[in-house]
C-alpha cells in the first residue's frame, strides 16, 4: 500500500495530456467494496483475538498451595 500510493484492489487513476484524472467510477466502487471487506474481516478477527486473551486473562490461575 505504502509502495503504490493506494489500497491494492483501488486501481490507480490515469491521468489524461491536461493533467486531468480519469476514474472508472464502477470500477473505483467495485475495489473500495473489496478493500472495506478485507478491512471488515480484519477487524472481526482480531476481535476475536482480543476476546480469547481477555478470557485468559479474566481466568484466576490455580497457584500452588503450601
């Protein structure tokens, strides 16, 4: 993403001999909807995660008695 200077399913403008970009808008649509999936997937996971620690967490762990 760094590298490209934009998400990878984005396609990157084309800029036309007066400087002016060109953007596909259904296309454009199209990659943003992918992007804000894997994001929403992302996301899901990692809550996921943070759930599982705090479960682990939250458990008292048995120490040994004397």
């Amino acid at each position: 993403m760094r590298k490209n200077k934009h998400l990878p399913g984005i396609p990157k403008l084309d800029k036309v001999d007066s400087g002016q970009y060109i953007v596909e808008l259904g296309t454009m649509q199209t990659g943003m909807l992918e992007e804000l999936e894997k994001s929403h997937l992302y996301i899901a996971q990692l809550n996921d995660r943070i759930k599982a620690l705090e479960a682990r967490i939250e458990k008292p762990e048995k120490k040994p008695q004397k």
